[in-house]
C-alpha cells in the first residue's frame, strides 16, 4: 500500500517545468528547500522553483522525492504515483556527519526552516520545529526520542507543542523570543553571555536577527545557526541577510564577530545553504562575511 501523501496539483503546473513526470506548482513560496536538497533537479525560474532536468538515475529520483516529501507547501508533485515513497520516508533524518542528522519535513509555520537533530548518549536534541509528521516521527523514536527540543528564535518554532506531547521533552528559548505560543516552553534563557548545556553543547547569545536570537554550538565542530549565518548561494560569501533583519543588523555583525572565538568545521542554517571548511578556512570566510556585511548596511545589497 503506497502511504498517503500530499502534493502539488497538476492543474497548477508551473509552464517554466520540463516535461516529465516531476513539476513544482504555482503554490511554491520560494523557500529554495528542493533547490538545496536535489540542485540537479530543481531551479529557480522566475520568484519560484521549477523542474529544469527530470531524474534519470535511482539517486536522483531518491533526491527528488526528499525534495517532494520536504517542501513545506507541498508544492512539488509527480504525474505519476512514486510506488517508491515509503522507501524515501524512511531514508530521513538524513546523516549530515558523525551522529547529527538533517531533519527534512520543512514547515510552512516557520517558511520552511531546516531542522536538525543530534542523536546522543545523555540524550538527544532536535534543534528548531519541523513538521510533525508521522513517518519522521516513528524514525525519531526509533533512535531513541527527543531529550531537549532546542529553538534557535520565536520565528522556527513550528510544531514544538506536538513534539512536546509526544516525546515530553525540555523546550529551551530565549526570554526575549518567548511569545503567547511558546509561553509555557520549559527552559527560558535569560543569558546575555554563553551558556553550557551540557559538556559538549553550548548556546551562544547572537542577537540581531531577532532580539534573543541564540546559535548552538555541538562538540566544537557543529554550529546551529537558525537565522543569524548562512552561506549565501548568491553572492558566494558566509553571511547574515540584510533584508530579513527583524532587530538590528549592527548586532548581527557584533554577533557574528563574537564567532570568530570558536572553532567549527560545519555551518547548519534554518534558511541559506549549509557550509563545511576546516576550522582555519571556516574563520577566513567568516571574516570575509564580516567585511562584506558591514560595507552592505542597507536592504537589498
């Protein structure tokens, strides 16, 4: 029996698709999730994403459907019904390196953030919401539940109550972040300096994006940097985003200055692209980023 899923309407089909039997819908919000998850499918045409190269192999057509399966509108569909998508629905949370994993399931609540989650010993840590999907769900419990439900900033939250009944794990946000939805969240931080929360963990104050906006740092080599620090797919550069600066853009550059303090190999956004360097490398771009955010004050540089 082929589970159940939700996806585009064929009535919808954006004409910019390839002919085949993946298309992307006129309901795509632009979240740039399948251009990163399968870029030898999925394109930017116009202010949304389309189909510019149908799958020809199995590991672009596995790329696809987790592309399908992550979009946050369901906006990506298939002529066809995928007899294959159970298979996929298991293949998340995805390994990213060592023990942390990408979470895939993006929320349209939270515009279709990226979630991941750090399988541990003292137990584990899903950082930011994605969808509470059942699939995901059973795969999580199967490594073991969630301990600690980590929200970078009010804007990713998504469905943190759902994760919160099913697995009763420890929600932590800054105080600043706390609003009517996430009031009742179980650890609210009050930090303005860095804070140890466990041995191998620790979350760093970068105010700017939003006011009580926090990164996590894993084992030195990991940083979560929910919507403060991003690779930037357009201008090529590590950086902070300017037009979606909700608090200050002078402490998003204060913020990520203070990074420059720590080692780590791998950048983990909500939104933007990922980023891995050696630790040398990753503080060379981070400079770069830096220079450039502060000739780039102004919106839409």
């Amino acid at each position: 029996m082929i589970p159940k899923i939700t996806m585009a309407k064929v009535t919808q089909r954006r004409k910019e698709n390839v002919e085949g039997d993946f298309f992307v819908d006129d309901t795509c919000i632009d979240c740039d999730t399948c251009r990163w998850i399968a870029p030898e499918i999925f394109t930017r045409q116009g202010d949304k994403s389309a189909v510019y190269s149908q799958p020809a192999t199995a590991k672009e057509r596995q790329h696809s459907l987790q592309a399908l399966l992550s979009c946050p509108t369901s906006s990506i569909g298939t002529i066809n019904k995928p007899q294959d998508i159970r298979q996929i629905q298991q293949s998340f949370p995805l390994l990213i390196d060592d023990n942390v994993y990408y979470c895939g399931y993006h929320s349209e609540k939270s515009y279709g953030a990226a979630s991941y989650f750090i399988q541990r010993f003292e137990g584990n840590i899903l950082i930011d919401s994605p969808r509470f999907n059942t699939p995901l769900v059973t795969q999580l419990e199967k490594m073991g539940g969630v301990k600690y439900l980590y929200l970078t900033h009010q804007d990713d939250v998504a469905d943190h109550q759902l994760f919160r009944d099913h697995f009763n794990c420890d929600r932590i946000l800054h105080q600043n972040e706390i609003k009517r939805q996430t009031e009742n969240v179980e650890i609210k931080l009050d930090i303005t300096e860095p804070w140890t929360l466990a041995q191998d963990l620790l979350i760093i104050p970068t105010p700017g994006h939003s006011k009580g906006h926090t990164v996590l740092l894993y084992k030195n080599k990991f940083l979560f940097t929910g919507d403060h620090l991003a690779w930037s797919n357009k201008i090529q550069k590590l950086v902070g985003f300017r037009d979606y600066c909700w608090y200050s853009w002078q402490k998003v550059i204060e913020s990520t200055e203070k990074l420059t303090q720590y080692n780590f190999e791998w950048i983990l956004p909500g939104h933007g692209r990922r980023y891995q360097a050696s630790p040398s490398e990753m503080q060379r771009q981070l400079s770069i980023g830096i220079d450039w955010m502060k000739e780039n004050t102004t919106k839409n540089s």
